[in-house]
C-alpha cells in the first residue's frame, strides 16, 4: 500500500482514477486511454504493461462501511468489464493480438489525507 495525498475538495471517484493513472505510470506501465465507453459497459483505465494489455478498474471507498473496494468488482462488474474490453480491441485492431490482463485498483483515505492503494494484477481472468 502507498500513501498519495488528495484533497477534500477533489475527494471523488474521477480524482482518485487520476491519481491511480499517475501511480500506476509510476510503477512503469504506459498509458493508453481512460474512461472507455461502449454499449457493453465503461474501462477506468487502460494501459501497457511491457507487451501486455491492461484494463483497470479503479475503485475509491470513501467510508469502508460499504465494503472493501476489492470487493465490490463482483461477477457482474466482471463480466461487463469483459465485454467492454472485447468492444475496445474490436475498434483497436493493431492491440487485439496482445495478451490482456485485468487489473483492479482500490483506493482508500488513510491518515494526513493520503489515499492507500491495493493494487490485484489479474484480478479475474477472461
């Protein structure tokens, strides 16, 4: 887990998907695209991971009373996530050939207004 300060007034799930881009583009993966919208569903963030194609979901918990992030990427979430990435390498022939993962990455407040991260490499598969 690694602390990342955000402010109160930027508090939201948009913000903490920013700040996920920018600490996963710390980590070394490259960045593609965000906010991917189809019929099928919506991708937080796409990215590059060496040769590898990775579709992130990217979950804020404000409160922890509502469960873990983690948790909340049920079965359903799953499988529209699926068929939204399907959707993004129908229109982006030139990825279609690279191997794809799914990642999800959860975020929560902790102490002096930082967020934590838990970062689950393929987290489900296809």
């Amino acid at each position: 887990m690694i602390g990342t300060r955000i402010t109160k007034a930027s508090d939201t799930g948009a913000a903490a998907e920013q700040k996920a881009r920018q600490w996963l583009q710390q980590q070394g993966l490259s960045y593609i695209a965000s906010n991917y919208r189809c019929k099928a569903g919506e991708i937080d963030i796409i990215m590059r991971d060496g040769q590898q194609l990775v579709f992130v979901e990217v979950r804020y918990r404000k409160q922890g009373s509502f469960g873990d992030g983690l948790e909340s990427v049920t079965w359903r979430k799953q499988q529209k996530l699926l068929k939204a990435a399907a959707c993004y390498l129908q229109e982006k022939k030139r990825l279609n050939s690279m191997p794809c993962r799914f990642d999800v990455v959860a975020a929560k407040p902790g102490c002096h207004d930082q967020l934590h991260w838990t970062w689950v490499k393929d987290a489900f598969t296809n």
